[in-house]
C-alpha cells in the first residue's frame, strides 16, 4: 500500500471510531431512533468511501503489477478479485 494512502486510510478509520462511539453514546442515551439511524448511515458512507480508496490503490499497485508480470495464474487470481468485489458490491443496496 502506498504510505500516503494508507496515512489516508488511518485517518479516515480514527474518525469512524470517534463517529461510532458517538452513536454509541446517542444508543445509550436513548436518543431518538430516527437521528441514531442517520449517523449510521454516515458511518456506512464512510466506510464505503474508506474501501474505495482501498480499492483504487489495490488496482494501481498489486493489479497493475500483476497485469505487467508474466505470471497467468497471477493474472487470473487479481481479476476474478475484482469481478467478486464488483458482484458483491452489487447485492448490497
């Protein structure tokens, strides 16, 4: 993983820890069920911004080296990768 991303990366999931806590708090607070949902939405959201970067540097290190090296499984294995990721993005709505 690049240094710059992954230093990216860990912020991200330090804010995700505090946003998480937070929603704790409001659950036991008994805060209002319709405003603790719209921070886990946010939390969601989040998340699946943290794996995009994940995943565009997954694609611009290990893919692009495998696609350049001259191993086939290699290849094989980095592609079906992708296309398992793609199709359980998918479910999930």
């Amino acid at each position: 993983m690049k240094k710059e991303t992954k230093k990216q990366i860990l912020n991200r999931m330090n804010y995700l820890i505090g946003h998480l806590n937070g929603v704790k708090k409001m659950i036991e607070k008994d805060e209002y069920c319709v405003d603790i949902i719209r921070q886990n939405k946010g939390v969601i959201s989040a998340i699946n911004k943290v794996n995009e970067i994940i995943f565009e540097n997954h694609l611009n290190t290990c893919v692009v080296k495998a696609i350049k090296g001259k191993n086939k499984k290699e290849k094989e294995d980095k592609v079906e990768e992708i296309l398992e990721i793609f199709k359980s993005s998918n479910k999930i709505k």
